[in-house]
C-alpha cells in the first residue's frame, strides 16, 4: 500500500451503498502488552496480537453505532477476518 493511500470504511448499509469513510483508527482487544528491560538498561514494550477482536473507526461515522444502538459487528473484526488491504497495513506498520 503506497503511503497516504486510504482503506475504505467496510461498512454497508441496508440499501446496500458502502460508506464513503475510510477507516481511521483500529482498537485491539485483550492484546498481551508487556514492558521488559533490555540488556542496555532500556525499556523497551512488545504488543501482541490480540486474544479478542479488532474495532474498526471509520472517518465519518466512528463505530457506526447509532443513538441507543451498540457498535455495528459490521466494524468488529478477528485478525483472519480483517479486510486484506487492512491487515497488510497493519502488518507493514509493526516493521
């Protein structure tokens, strides 16, 4: 993915239009973080992958949850369910 190339919202409406968003923001769940001391003396911090799920945040909309309704499982996601484009976007991120 070229940088400052846009992934776009997954979201689907019921009439079937995608949303215009893109995503912005990506929460992991019940991911093991763990501060450890480096031979030098420094600390350093290691994320795992998460144990749970991801949350998906898109440009325009958030979580696309509405008032009084929960966050749409249309944003939630498990790492083997993660669009593609946004799973090699994550991964080229962590190098």
């Amino acid at each position: 993915m070229s940088k400052g190339s846009r992934i776009p919202c997954p979201f689907v409406y019921a009439n079937g239009r995608q949303c215009n968003g893109h995503v912005e923001r990506v929460e992991a769940y019940k991911a093991d973080v763990v501060w450890f001391q480096q031979p030098d003396g420094t600390w350093a911090v290691q994320i795992g992958f998460p144990r749970s799920h991801y949350h998906v945040f898109c440009s325009e909309k958030g979580n696309h949850a509405g008032w009084k309704r929960p966050d749409s499982d249309q944003m939630k996601f498990y790492l083997d369910t993660l669009p593609d484009e946004l799973r090699k976007a994550m991964s080229d991120a962590e190098k």
